[in-house]
C-alpha cells in the first residue's frame, strides 16, 4: 500500500510539495523504497538510538539550525532550494547574459539529467561506505558527527531526486529508483565514480574521507551552483551550508589526531608513537597522500569535451565563477597544463574552456592546502620538525593525463620497477591498515576519547564535550 506523507511535518520543504499532487505520487512511490534503503544500507546499530542532530526545516538559518535528540530512521528528509534571485542571468557560456531557465531546455535534458544523477549517487554511496563506522566510534561526539553527516547525505538525496522526479518526467522517476541500487563496492551494480567504490573501514579514513573527497563535494556543488537551470542551481547553493559541516569534522578531527600524536611524541620522547596506541605521522602521510590522490581523479580529465560542453552550454560553470578575471566564455584563450612528455615535465598550452576541470581541480588544491598549513602549526607548536605534505596531484592517479605515469608525490618521475620498490613508502600498506583499524575501539561513555584522538575544542550548539549525543 503506498505510504501517504504529512508533506508539513515529514518532508520540510518550500517547493510547494502540498500543492503538487503528480509529484506527491511520484514521491509517495519513492520515499518506502528511501526508508529500506536506510534500514537495509544505512548505519548499522544505533537505529533505535536518539541522536542530537540538526535538522533542516527551513532556508533560514534558524530553518536549518534546529537541534534535538531524534531517531535516525524518524529524521525529518526535507527538500529545500535557497531564495530566488531576481532577475538572474546565465554567468558563462554561449548564453552568458540571457535569463536562466526555470525548466529542463529540450536540448539539454540528457546532460542535466546526468550531471544531476552523478551527483545525487554519490549521497547514499558515501553513507554505504561509512555504515560500519558506529561500531567503532572514538567517541559520543564522533558518533553524533558521523550520524549527522549521514543523514545530511540522505537529505542530499532527496535533494537530487525531487529535481528528477520533478523535471525529467519517467526518465527522472527510473533514475531516481536506480540511485537505491546501486550500492557502493557492489560488484555488479557499482556507484558511478571510482572513489564511493573504496572502503572506509576506519576513522582515520572517515576523517580524511570528510576533509578531502566531501570537499570535492564543495566545489561540484559550487560549480553546479553557477548553472543556468535555476532549480539545480538553488539546490546546490542550499545543499553547500550542510556540506561545511563535512568538512568541519576532517578538518578538526584530524587536528585532533596530530594533537593526540604530538602529546604521546613528547610523553614518551619518541617518533614511535604506534605501541602507546596514537597513530605515527608517516602513516598519517600516507593516508593523506592515498585520500587525496583519489579525491583529484573525481574531477574528471585534465582536457575534457564534455566539461566544455557544459560550459558551454551554461550546464556547470567554475567554483565561484564570477571571480575569474576573464570573459566567462572561453572560446578564445588560452591555458597552461603540466604533462608527462618522454619522461619529463611539459608545459603545454591548451583552449581555456577545454581545462575547466583542471580549473576547478586547481582551486580545490589550493583550499585542500590551507588545512595542511593548520594541521603542520600543530606540529610547530610541540616543537616537532615533521611536517605533512600535499602529494603532487600526478601522484596516484587513476583518471586524467596522469594515470599511466608512476609519479613519487614529490613530483619526481620514476620508472615502473621505482614505483614497485618505493610504492609501500607512498601509500598504506596492509600492515599500516591493519594497525589503524587495531586501534578502533569504540568508546561510548560521555567525555571519554580513545587513544588516537584528542577531544574537540568544544562541543556540538552551545553543548559541552561530555553531553549525551547519542543516548544509548
């Protein structure tokens, strides 16, 4: 029997879903299927749990700043887009200066439809690959912060379905049940892109998941954000609020790990910090080196047809794309890119809009680098001399000009057999994963942290670090 839904109380939204019965059906059909998938695919344990979340109930900030201790499975999706914007115009493109479109232009149909499926896989499959985490929660304010991170991908999904369920008719409907699916790892129903395949079978993982691969999430958001298709472009501005929140918990929770490593250096006068039970900064290194090698390839080909075209098209712009200093069109510049040629270092030159990929890769790097300035202060301020390093973004790549290079992420180009031989210094090994998923031991009492991370500065909306977050 299909599910009626209190459009007021169980779905928070101002897209009008009360006065809008094609789409009350389609989502009525959709939303059972939503709540198996979470039941079946979502975190496991803690369901019956009450957890302190923040939920969305409306644009504003006090909409989407509200808090209480609810059910995860009684937690309220809701499907919101940001204000409109008067008399918007297209920001790039053969189209630049035109109105923006309110629905799906014919024409373009199938590359929003797929820009917008892309997008909307990625929400459950990063909750697929976190499920196991709860288990082995650091701490009460950790657990509250991955369940909070979960659910807001769930609302992410929404997000995207409402809009092709709205906009692409039996298409959009067919996609829409496809994204339930598809699973992450599956090995016959894959998720679309290479990195929401990979395990994440630790925090350490989680975190550098948090800060590196949902900052990708940031600037696909804040590209889509600049689209000409105004319900898209309304969504993602909405959806960019919840996603700091994302980044806030890597970028903190691996300062938080440097800190805890830092105290056991200095306790113990020693560089060896793995038998007191902290995580040793070469293996951090090597972490960060394979989390963020395999963020980069999410942003497609350095040289890429379809990305012009969707400049193009005023399908997907650049992050902050009214920043640029140049005419928003590309037709007639010019860029530089960095390739591998016999074994050396190139610069080679390239028409602009055929690079917005690596425009946006490159923006990502440069904001990836400004947490790795802070996280290296930590070590500054315990007096200790190591520091952690971006990788060059020709290190480890799978997708892109790179991906047949063996590049070290100092940037020094090896041979085949150098790679073989170096690579265990590059990446985790086996017995570096093993280590850290030894020291995943959940710790549930109020306050307590497990040995591998230090407590926050502070805790969750005025909240202190020892509130109950999860009652268990």
């Amino acid at each position: 029997m299909t599910q009626q839904i209190d459009y007021s109380e169980k779905i928070p939204n101002n897209v009008n879903l009360a006065g809008d019965r094609r789409l009350q059906r389609a989502l009525e059909n959709w939303q059972p299927r939503f709540a198996d998938w979470w039941l079946e695919m979502g975190p496991v344990g803690f369901q019956d749990n009450e957890i302190y979340l923040r939920t969305a109930v409306d644009v504003g900030r006090e909409g989407w700043a509200h808090f209480s201790h609810v059910k995860l499975p009684d937690y309220r999706w809701g499907i919101f887009l940001s204000e409109p914007e008067e008399d918007r115009r297209i920001g790039f493109g053969e189209m630049k200066g035109e109105p923006v479109w309110q629905e799906v232009p014919g024409e373009f149909r199938t590359d929003l439809r797929r820009l917008i499926v892309v997008q909307g896989d990625t929400e459950p499959a990063s909750v697929e690959q976190q499920r196991y985490l709860g288990k082995t929660a650091p701490s009460l304010y950790d657990l509250r912060n991955l369940f909070q991170i979960n659910v807001e991908e769930g609302r992410h999904l929404w997000a995207m379905v409402y809009l092709l369920h709205a906009h692409f008719g039996r298409d959009g409907r067919e996609e829409a049940d496809a994204l339930l699916q598809r699973n992450s790892g599956d090995p016959d129903h894959p998720r679309i892109l290479g990195a929401f395949n990979e395990k994440t079978s630790d925090w350490l993982s989680f975190l550098l998941f948090t800060y590196f691969t949902d900052r990708d999430g940031k600037y696909q958001l804040g590209a889509l954000k600049e689209s000409a298709f105004d319900p898209l472009s309304r969504t993602c501005d909405f959806m960019l609020k919840e996603e700091a929140h994302h980044m806030f918990v890597g970028a903190s929770g691996i300062a938080r790990v440097i800190q805890r490593t830092c105290e056991v250096m200095k306790e113990y006068d020693t560089d060896d910090v793995r038998p007191y039970g902290a995580i040793d900064l070469p293996t951090l290194q090597k972490y960060i080196n394979f989390h963020f090698s395999v963020s980069l390839d999410l942003f497609g080909s350095e040289t890429s047809t379809n990305a012009a075209n969707y400049y193009s098209a005023g399908l997907k712009g650049r992050f902050a794309e009214p920043s640029y200093e140049d005419d928003h069109v590309l037709v007639n510049d010019e860029d530089a890119i960095s390739e591998i040629v016999d074994g050396r270092w190139l610069e080679t030159s390239r028409p602009k809009i055929t690079v917005v990929n690596e425009q946006l890769r490159r923006s990502y790097i440069e904001d990836c680098a400004k947490g790795m300035r802070r996280w290296n202060r930590i070590l500054e301020e315990h007096g200790i001399q190591y520091r952690l390093d971006l990788p060059n973004e020709a290190f480890h790549r799978q997708v892109g000009i790179y991906r047949d290079a063996y590049v070290a992420p100092s940037g020094e180009i090896l041979s085949e057999s150098d790679w073989e031989s170096s690579e265990s210094n590059f990446l985790p090994t086996d017995s570096d994963r093993d280590f850290v998923i030894s020291l995943m031991q959940p710790v549930y009492s109020p306050g307590q942290m497990a040995s591998w991370i230090a407590p926050p500065v502070s805790g969750i909306h005025t909240q202190p670090i020892d509130y109950e977050y999860v009652r268990l």
